[in-house]
C-alpha cells in the first residue's frame, strides 16, 4: 500500500468514525466495553456489508474482464 493510499484510508476512517459516534448514544461511550460493543455493532451492521459488497462486485467485474464476458 503506498503512503498516499494510507492517507486516504486514514482520512476516511476518521470521516466514518465521526459519523457513527454521532449515530451511538453518549451513554454506551462511557465504558470500554460499551465502546468495544458499539465499534463491533457498527462494524457488523454498517460497515462490513458494505466492504463486503463493495469487495464482490469488484471481483465479478475483474472475473468479468478476464472471461471476456
């Protein structure tokens, strides 16, 4: 990974983790284990489908162009 894609990375991990901390009550951010919970909900529901999603279609796209299809 070169060190501009890092930065990219970096720069919208911080734009979704301030999104999705506006999105969790204040209340679950006062323990680490609420917090932990909170990261784990969030990643399950919001950002792994969409990752994954993401991830599939690129697949089939680069499988697409290499059948010719």
């Amino acid at each position: 990974m070169t060190p501009e894609q890092e930065a990219a990375i970096k720069s919208h991990v911080q734009a979704i983790a301030k999104i999705l901390y506006e999105d969790t009550p204040i209340e679950q951010l006062q323990t680490l284990e609420g917090i932990q919970t909170a990261v784990r909900t969030h990643l399950l529901e919001q950002v792994g489908p969409k990752l994954t999603l993401f991830l599939s279609k690129a697949v089939q796209a680069q499988v697409k162009g290499v059948n010719g299809d």
